[in-house]
C-alpha cells in the first residue's frame, strides 16, 4: 500500500565528468586494499596527501595502537614502516605537518550530548571513529611510549622466514597480555574455559536468552574437573535466505580420532554456498539428506556429561549447530592479543605447531583438520602454560608477517623488534625533527619528559591555545593539549540515559488518525517499507487509533514523517509526527545539522534492499560514479542481511545523484541523504537501555540545572561551545597539507568508563569535499 501523495524531487545538476571507480562493492565488514591500491595508482598528476574514506571496521573502534600506526607512518612514509591497517593515506610525502589536538577529560558522549554546539569541528572533519577508554597513559599509548619493551627470538615456526639476531635479546613477560591474564605459572583445565560473563560478552548461546529461545541444549551438566574429556569442534556454513546455515560439523576426540563428520542440508534455500572457506558444493550437497535436527541428536548422544568443546570463535560453531554448551574452551580468546584482537587459526597452527593449514591450493578449509587443530593449540598451552606461550612473542610474528604483506622485509629479529617498538619520538628523530607537545603544567606526562620532544608547560588552557598560534607552524609534529572538566559521575550516568532515550524518541513517530476498521496489516507493510521497525503499537487513548513506530534507523522514522505526513491513507488525512518531549524540542534543528554533518554529505540511506542488491548494483555500476562503499548492516543474532543499506559516496554531487536513480521507477527503493555517522550506531548500542513514557518529563540534575542557569563557563555544553569554535578557528589557520586529528579520549573511573572519539581530515582535503 502506498501512500497517495505526489513527491516531486528536483533534477540533480548535472556535475563535471569523474573517473569510475572500480567495479567492485564490499559490505561494512569487507576488507578493500586491494581498491585502495589502485586508487593510489590512479591519483592525478597534482599530488596532495589525502585520505581513505573507507574504515576498516563494524564498529568503527580504533585501538590506540592503531592510532599509533597511522602517526609513524605519517612521519616516515611506508618506507620504513608498515601501512596503517585501518585507514589509507595517500601521497603521505606531501604531508606538510600533523598536528594532534587531545581534549582531555571529553568523551564521545560529550560530543553527541553537545552536538549542535560543535558546529565548527563536525563540519570540518568528514572521519570519525570511536576509541576506547583511556589507560592510564593516553598520550604514551598513541606515541608508543608504553610499547619499549624488547622482544626475544621468535618462533621455531618462523626459523625459515626470519634468521635470529645476533643480539641478545630479553623478555619483558609482564606486559604480555597472556601472562597479564593467566600469570605465568601452568594453569589447570578449568581456568582455561570461559566464564558464563566471557560467554555472554562473547555473544555465546546461552540458556535464558531471548535470541537462543529454540536451541539445544547439550545436556552436558557434569561437573568440570582437570581430567575431563576434550573434544575439538568445527563447522562450515552456507548463506541461506535466512542466513548463515550449517553445511558441515566435524567434532574430534582428545587422540586426534574423527568421532563425527557430518555433511548437512540446509533447511532454507542456498543463495551462496562460500566454497572458498567451506569447499562445499552444491554437487556435494545435493545427494545429503542429513538434517540439522539429525545432527544435534547425535552431537547430543556423543557428548558425555562432563565434555569441554574446543574451538576457533567457537560462538559461531555453536549458533550455527543452534546448540548450547556450557563448557568451552575458545583457542581464539585464549591465546589473548594487545587491545582485544585476535590470531586466525592458520597463523597460530603454523607459530605454535608448525603445522600448514587452510592451505590456497587446497579447495576450501577441511574442518576435521581445524577441530584437530584447536584441540592441538588447547594441549599445549595446558602442557607448556602462558610463560612459554609468551617466550614465543607472537605479536613480534604477526609484525612481521604484516611488514612482509607491506613490501618490507627486516634482515633479522632485532630489526623486526625494532620496527614493532619504534615510537613517533624515534620516527620524528631518524628524519632530525622533534616533537612540540603543548599542555598544561599541572597536566605533564611520561611524554613531557621524553628524549626529543620540546615540551611547553602552560598555566591555563587560554596560555596553551596562545603559545600553539605562535608555535605549532614552527613543528612538524605537534600534540596540543586541553584539560577540561569530565561529567562528574552521576551527571555521566544521566546524561548516558537521558542520550538514549533522546535518540529512542527522535527513532518514534506517532501517525494517524485511521479508521476504526483499519487494515493493520497494510500499515504495518507500509512503515516498514521506510526502514527496519524495532516496535508498532496501537494507542487507543485518542478518539480515533493512532499508530507508535519505533525505528531501529533515525533515517526510516524520518523517511516516513518527510514521505507520509499530510498523505492520504485508506481514505484519511494523516499527520504523522514524532512525540513532543523536552529532548525533541530541538529536533528538526539536530536532523538538519546531522544531514550537514561532513561525514554524512556523501551518504545515502536506502530501504527495502533485497538479497540481490549487491549484485544488481554491481551490474549497473557505471551509473554511480564516485561510489566508495556499500554498507549492509546484518543482524548481529543471525547474521542475516537486514533491508536497508548505507552508500558512501566520494563528492555530495554523487551521492544526490544516485539517490535520484535509486528511489526511482526502475529500483523502486525508498531513500534519503544519511543522518547517522556509522560508529554512532554501535556507541548507541552501547549505553544502557532506558525507556520511558513518550512525554515523562526529565528533570535535569541540580547541578547541571544550576550551571545552565548561571551561564559557569566550566560548564560542558559552554565549554563544548567555546573550545569547539577555538579548536575550529585554529584548524582553518593551519598550512594546507596537515593532517589534523581531533581526540577526545573519554574518561576511566571506578564508577565506569566513558569511551572516546576521534575525528581526523588534511586540510584542504577536507575543504574541498564540503565545497563539492
């Protein structure tokens, strides 16, 4: 049913010719250097140091050592060090500067709660991204200060591939994340396994849960001692209509015996059969009749009571088996890596064994090899303990291996240590430049009292802003630090709450009046049709029924207000409008400010994409020029694709461009310019849930009601509002050529932790992709 008011758009102006981009799309989690190579081929002749639009990442969370990453490699070039490994920066040599701007004590909250008063600085920045919480030394993580440690030999593993030093060489074992966390004595069998708080963190099925409401339970309820029995599981999937189906299970017994490989048929229809990872066919499946009910009968009669499944990202073995388990051991998060990432299994098999796996001449991944793989991996940590785990210095290989896929290859261990651990203040040295940090005198650091870093200790932020007018032209690379105020720790919590139940009510839209008699059915396939509905209710308070929509998007709730509102359903007139609350009173501002937001401007949201999408796109992909990035979201429960997707778009031009074909009468998509930066999403998702009554009143806290009413400058949103302009107006008086990050890099304390925010762009760069 649609809805019988005319749209009428105006005629996209036609914009100058730009080259196209190469056919080839990726979803929000698909990784594009191949893209960004040769983009950096194709660059024009008038060379200016630019940057990746594309971030490598769901969330959009950026380590501190990946932040790390992308300042050596601004000094130094990929000469010397290896790419950063989330972002892409071209023609790094015609960098003039890089100037690093840290608002201590500010958060992303900070940000989002005073959006509006950060008008200059997110108009400015097209690149956003999230941190996490701060350690206790946030300027020695981003420089590299807290990684000069020094690493021993590597591997026998990696014998071949890289000779040993001649040097001695010696272990710092504390400040491995494995000792850290296990200490460095041989642990037992029960301090391997996860806890039920790891599982649920880890998003393992578990009992309770409404997202596991029809799993199996293994009934393994026994009790777990240091004898009992392991078995190694695996399985490979196939993309369904429904999502990610079991093809495959292999589970292997402590001997290394094969005590079940079952090839399963999927109960939904295949629409990829990922031959790649799982080798399966549809030649191989066509003849299977086993089903997965079949499967999780057996599995279920095999395991005794007191049986410990070992796997790979073991979670997804489980969804897939849709079985529950509640004794894992998971190799992936046992082997544990810096700032939660993780080792793939072919790199600890080869390290840790010596053993090749998932080898590309082979036709896809054999799954009874990667059970017996992660059982392998399970013994011998239980057999040597994390000392000896350390002593292998497995993030020294994992190095190395990245500067070989770089181009680089160190000569020995020491050289591979030397580049692992190498600091901006050592980058900056070896080209003879030093370091300006400006901050507070109150506020120094470990990197204050660094060697080749020219420190100027301030009394206020007012003196640090005047000495970084005079100074920071005269570096090459410069840190600037502000000190403000955080949200004490109740005002935190409230404003967490108050955020999320502000973007709630800007998601709901009230539509009506309907008749009495109305086909619900219909409605609800009509304000599904603008974007993904988290909730619909019927309110019957008012003389005629009014429907509530929840969307999960700001985009679908304000799609149907702009494409319904003042339209003519089943023979009325409905308004359709969001709720009136002290924390929407602003809101048509806020949805305006969000459309003019940098990283927004090049971004269309589109609704009602079917499966196939992909590959229509991918075919008439000479219509969109300027395209950079397809995002499709996927429910995170069942990895199914959900219908609605974002599109990145190189210049605005483009992106307005192609919304005109897309919502037109051959795609028949529903459409808008985005309103919502992509990290936003996650960071949402984040905060506590909170709900309450459309109209309930907030009260603000005393404190913040008292500030707002005197106008105390130390107040954050004046304090959001002043060093944002300040922060703003210094940035337009950088040279051209600077690459510029602004961080604001939340807050830690014992009553919780705040994550931060960055945001980066060079300086013309990002002027001209507003102007465009």
């Amino acid at each position: 049913m649609e809805p019988e008011k005319e749209r009428t758009g105006r005629t996209p102006k036609k914009g100058r010719k730009r080259r196209r981009v190469p056919n080839k799309l990726v979803g929000a989690s698909e990784v594009m250097k191949d893209r960004w190579d040769l983009e950096e081929r194709q660059q024009p002749e008038a060379k200016k140091a630019c940057l990746s639009t594309i971030l490598l990442s769901d969330t959009r969370e950026i380590t501190h050592g990946q932040l790390c990453e992308l300042l050596k490699y601004a000094v130094l070039g990929k000469s010397s060090v290896p790419k950063p490994s989330w972002c892409q920066l071209f023609h790094q040599n015609h960098l003039n500067n890089v100037v690093v701007f840290i608002l201590q004590g500010m958060s992303q909250l900070h940000f989002y709660r005073f959006y509006l008063e950060f008008g200059l600085l997110r108009k400015a920045f097209r690149h956003k991204f999230c941190l996490p919480p701060p350690s206790s030394d946030f300027l020695a993580d981003i420089t590299g200060l807290q990684k000069k440690q020094i690493i021993g030999d590597l591997p026998k593993g990696m014998e071949g591939s890289l000779p040993s030093s001649s040097s001695e060489v010696s272990i710092n074992l504390q400040n491995d994340p494995i000792v850290k966390k296990y200490g460095s004595e041989k642990v037992s069998l029960t301090r391997c396994l996860l806890t039920k708080e790891e599982m649920k963190t880890y998003h393992f099925p578990l009992q309770g849960f409404p997202d596991c409401e029809n799993f199996v339970p293994t009934k393994c309820c026994g009790s777990i001692t240091n004898n009992s029995p392991l078995f190694g599981l695996d399985c490979e999937m196939c993309l369904t209509s429904k999502g990610r189906e079991l093809t495959r299970i292999s589970l292997v017994a402590e001997g290394g015996c094969c005590v079940m490989d079952e090839l399963v048929k999927p109960d939904n229809k295949i629409v990829d059969y990922l031959t790649s990872f799982s080798g399966i066919t549809k030649k191989i499946l066509n003849p299977v009749t086993t089903k997965l009910k079949d499967v999780q009968r057996q599995l279920k009669a095999l395991l005794p009571p007191n049986a410990v499944l070992v796997g790979h990202s073991l979670d997804l073995d489980l969804r897939a088996l849709k079985m529950i388990h509640p004794y894992v051991i998971d190799t992936s998060l046992l082997y544990v890596r810096e700032q939660g990432r993780r080792f793939k299994l072919k790199f600890l098999a080869k390290v840790i064994l010596g053993k090749d796996i998932q080898c590309p001449d082979r036709f896809g991944h054999d799954a009874t090899e990667d059970a017996r793989t992660t059982l392998e991996l399970a013994r011998y940590f239980l057999k040597y303990g994390p000392k000896k785990i350390a002593e292998l210095n497995l993030e020294a290989v994992a190095s190395h291996q990245e500067l070989e896929a770089a181009g680089l290859e160190p000569r020995n261990t020491a050289e591979v240590v030397q580049q692992l651990n190498t600091s901006v203040l050592e980058c900056l040295d070896s080209v003879g430049q030093k370091l300006l940090f400006l901050t507070r005198e109150a506020d120094a650091t470990e990197l204050s009292s660094s060697k080749n870093c020219q420190t100027i200790k301030c009394f206020s932020n007012k003196e640090v802003l005047e000495q970084a007018r005079v100074e920071v032209p005269l570096f090459t690379f410069s840190i600037v630090q502000f000190s403000l105020e955080p949200f004490p720790p109740n005002l935190s919590e409230e404003m967490s709450k108050r955020m999320k139940i502000k973007w709630m009510e800007m998601s709901t839209v009230y539509a009506g009046p309907f008749s009495k008699n109305c086909n619900l059915r219909a409605l609800n396939r009509l304000f599904e049709s603008f974007g993904p509905v988290l909730s619909m209710t019927l309110t019957l308070e008012s003389h005629q029924p009014y429907l509530c929509i929840q969307y999960e998007v700001l985009e679908g709730a304000q799609l149907a207000i702009e494409s319904l509102d003042g339209s003519l359903v089943e023979g009325t007139c409905i308004k359709v409008q969001r709720p009136v609350t002290e924390l929407t009173l602003d809101c048509d501002i806020l949805v305006n400010e969000l459309e003019q937001d940098s990283e927004n401007r090049g971004t269309i949201y589109l609704s009602g994409v079917s499966e196939t999408f992909k590959e229509h796109l991918l075919q008439q992909s000479s219509l969109f020029l300027g395209l950079e990035a397809l995002i499709l979201p996927k429910d995170l429960k069942n990895g199914k694709q959900k219908n609605y997707c974002f599109l990145r778009f190189r210049t605005f031009g483009s992106a307005h461009r192609a919304l005109g074909i897309l919502t037109g009468k051959n795609w028949k998509l529903k459409g808008r310019h985005a309103l919502t930066p992509r990290h936003l999403h996650s960071w949402l998702r984040g905060l506590p849930p909170e709900s309450r009554p459309p109209g309930l009143r907030v009260i603000p806290p005393p404190s913040e009601q008292e500030a707002v009413q005197m106008l105390n400058l130390d107040h954050p949103k004046i304090a959001a509002w002043r060093w944002g302009r300040k922060i703003g107006k210094l940035y337009h008086s950088l040279c051209s050529g600077t690459l510029c990050l602004i961080l604001l890099p939340g807050t830690e304390s014992t009553h919780g932790s705040l994550s931060g925010l960055g945001l980066m762009g060079i300086k013309d760069e990002e002027e001209s992709n507003i102007l465009n």
